[in-house]
C-alpha cells in the first residue's frame, strides 16, 4: 500500500513537473487558439503615426502593452506616477528597440520606429490628473488610443489626496476625470479607442451608493472587486454617450498575472517557494496579459466595436451586476460630481 501511495505521489510530481515545462516553453499553446489569432492580425496592423497613452505603463501589463505597441511603430506616451521609475522602464524600452533618447518615430516602409514619451500622472491626485490632461491638450495634436491601465490591488485602507479610498479613487475615479478631460482630442483624432483594464473579480464588486467611500465598512477584496465593477459600468455607459462619435471603448480583464500588483498581499515566508512555483507555472507572464490590451489598442477585428468585454482577445459574456444600465448612470453621474467635473 505504502508503495503504491508513493508511486503515485511519484507520478504525480513528474506529471506536473512536465505539465509546467510544457506551458513554459510553449506559452502560446497554453494561451489558447484566440490569443494567437488575434496576436497575428494585430501584428498585421502597424500603429505608425498613431499616439497612444498608457497608464501604468513602466511595469508589467503597462510595460509590456508599450514594448508591443513600440515595435508597431506607435508614439507611446507613458503615463506614471514615479517619474524616476518611469525613466528607467524607458531607457530599457528604448534600447530593447534601439531607439535613442531623442529619437522621433517617423519614416516610411520597414524603417519607420516608434517613439517613446515619459509624463507624470498620479491617479491618486485629481490636481495631477488635470496637470497631466493640460499638457497633454497642449502639446498633443492628436490621441488615437488610452489605454486605462494603472490600478492598485488589495490595499490596506487608506484615502487619495483627495479623500476618497484609494482603490475606488484610483482604479476608477482618477481614469474617469483622465477619460473625461480627454474625450475632445479623442473625438477630434476619430476613428479612436479607450481601452479599460478591469479584472474577473468584478463578479464579487456591488456599487453601494451609501458607501462609496467605504467609510462605514471596508474589506480590501470586495473594495478592489467593486472598483472593477465600477470600470466595466463606466465603460457601458461611455459606449452609450460615444456613439456615433467615431471613438469606441472596451474593457477586459487580463487573467491571472504575474506583476507586482500585488504587492500588498502578505504571503508567509514559507510558502513563498510554493508561490513562486505556482504562479511561474500557472500565472500568465506580462506579455501573454497584456495581448487583450494590445489587440483591443491595434487590431482591425475590433474597429467600431464598442462597450464589450473581452478576455483572451475575445468577447465575454458579463453576469447581471456588470450590466445594469441605470447603476452605470447613477454612477456616472455621481463620479462627476466627485471629481468635480459638475458642481
């Protein structure tokens, strides 16, 4: 019996160990047959002479959206909140491309290189967004893609500058004033796209409209779970203001990812191996979660598709709390009277 136990276990281990090298060394057949369609058109599809701004973009999903959309010749202009991270992530960027510091993207054929812009954006300050949205207005003519990227994970409770709890104020209120104050260069350089980065976990978010702010009660789960909800509803309810605009917005959720998004979860020195393990084998790299980003950002699949939610760059189907019209506009209308677009 004992030996039988342990030839199991045996086989098991072995079994595994080969299940992980597999999805190691063929990560494009582990990601499925949709992820690899839509990485062939999107690649077809170069970005040349298109402006695109990612938030959050000096690591994971962000970085690796705008290492993708470099080598699609796009100007990328990297919003983040650390100027000096930011900076680094692009000197690294621009020699994985061989571009130089000053280097323009331009040129026609097979020569022409992206370019690569650093600003500084703090989501969790509404006077930085608005800072950020000046300048860009000012020395941009044009914007053909936001990607609403940047967000904080499972945080221990704590307020913007502004006074609103940070997830909420973060991952949904700071992108809804950044969206907002962008809309005019969007609509002006149509056909465009918004692209938001939600998360499966919405399916466990409720907007408590008694409780934005959740000061009466606060659970770092359900608080992430309901600001990803509250991307989904804002991006249902943009569709429906931007119709006929020429400018679409989608939104998706990446998968499970291994990024420093959760950098707040405390995980017991002994079972770190173990975790390492595990994600290293079953948690998607940036690259492979940031493909839905990219293929919503460039693919022709997608040209005048609106309001949809997509994974592994296909459209999902949501549960009933991400589709409800009237909390959307409820929503909407309160965000903007929370950032004060309205008084």
């Amino acid at each position: 019996m004992a030996a039988t136990a342990a030839a199991v276990v045996v086989a098991a281990a072995v079994g595994g160990g080969l299940l992980l090298l597999a999805r190691r060394l063929w990560p494009a057949a582990a990601a499925g047959k949709g992820s690899a369609t839509a990485a062939a058109a999107a690649a077809l599809c170069w970005m040349e002479g298109k402006t695109v701004i990612i938030t959050g973009a000096n690591s994971g999903l962000g970085r690796a959206a705008a290492a993708e959309l470099l080598r699609r010749r796009a100007r990328v202009i990297m919003a983040c909140r650390d100027p000096a991270r930011a900076e680094e992530a692009a000197r690294e960027l621009r020699a994985e491309m061989g571009l130089s510091s000053r280097e323009r993207g331009g040129g026609g054929g097979g020569g022409g290189r992206g370019e690569l812009v650093v600003r500084q954006l703090d989501l969790a300050s509404l006077g930085s967004v608005r800072r950020f949205c000046q300048q860009v207005l000012q020395e941009e003519s044009r914007l053909d893609v936001l990607i609403n990227n940047a967000g904080i994970f499972q945080c221990p409770y704590m307020k913007t500058e502004d006074g609103f709890e940070m997830q909420f104020g973060v991952n949904h209120l700071g992108h809804f004033l950044l969206t907002n104050l962008l809309l005019g260069l969007l609509k002006s350089s149509a056909p465009s796209r918004i692209v938001v980065v939600s998360s499966k976990l919405y399916k466990y978010g409720e907007i408590n409209f008694d409780d934005l702010n959740s000061e009466l009660n606060y659970n770092k789960s359900f608080a992430y779970s309901r600001s990803k909800l509250a991307n989904i509803l804002f991006t249902r309810e943009l569709a429906r203001r931007l119709e006929n605009t020429g400018v679409t917005v989608n939104v998706l959720h990446p998968g499970i990812v291994r990024t420093n998004l959760g950098r707040h979860i405390h995980i017991p020195l002994l079972a770190k191996p173990l975790f390492n393990l595990v994600s290293w084998a079953f948690f998607k790299t940036p690259l492979e979660g940031a493909q839905t980003s990219i293929y919503l950002a460039s693919s022709p699949e997608v040209e005048g598709v609106s309001g949809k939610y997509f994974g592994n760059c296909k459209e999902e189907q949501l549960l009933p709390n991400a589709m409800d019209d009237l909390v959307a506009r409820k929503l909407w209308d309160i965000s903007e009277v929370m950032v004060g677009l309205l008084k």
